[in-house]
C-alpha cells in the first residue's frame, strides 16, 4: 500500500473524527452560554435588585454570551477546516488568529472590576 492510498483511505476517517470534535465544542459553546445565564440570573435572584446589581447582572450575562459565542466561532473553524483541508484554508486561519486582537483581556478586565463590587 503506497502513501497516496493510505492517506484516502484515512482522509474520511479524519473528517468525520473532526467533525465529532468541533460538535464537541459547539455543545461545549451552548452549555457556556445556558450556564452562565442560569447562574447569573441564580445569583441576581438571591440579593436585592438594585440598579448597580442590574448593570452587573446584564454585564455577567454579556460575558457568558460572548464566551459562548467565541467558542461557537471556533466549533465552526474546526468544521469548516475539516471538511475542506487546503493550504489556503490554513492560511485563511493563521490570518484570522493573528489579525483579531484577543477580546478576552478586555472582558477579564472588566470582570475584576465587576467582582470587585
């Protein structure tokens, strides 16, 4: 068995195992997302509202949001890499990593700042 058979012989067993994966975190990205909804309404629930508690509980509930949504975003990538593997998607992803700046340094900041209170 030569290389070139060997490698399409596995090429639809590595599609389907990375398609599983990015499944995997897009159901990671979802329980994210209700998690961090239900704890932030748990937690707004058991204090007295006021109007600083409200600002910080739409503020937790943004945070979960994104956080679900940036590992949505990478679920897709994984998918979508997967079912079209070339050299220029790799390329396409090398340049969307080093392009975005890292939005989390932002949101940990300002979640010092909100656990502070």
């Amino acid at each position: 068995m030569d290389d070139v058979t060997a490698f399409k012989t596995l090429e639809p067993l590595v599609d389907h195992a990375i398609r599983v994966i990015g499944s995997g975190i897009e159901i990671f990205g979802v329980l994210i997302i209700v998690t961090g909804i239900a704890w932030s309404t748990y937690r707004q629930l058991r204090q007295r509202i006021s109007e600083q508690e409200s600002e910080v509980y739409k503020i937790r509930i943004g945070r979960s949001l994104l956080l679900g949504l940036e590992v949505l975003v990478a679920a897709d990538i994984v998918k979508t890499i997967a079912h079209e593997l070339t050299s220029m998607s790799l390329i396409l992803l090398a340049g969307l990593v080093l392009r975005e700046p890292s939005p989390m340094s932002s949101r940990v900041h300002a979640g010092r700042e909100i656990d502070a209170h």
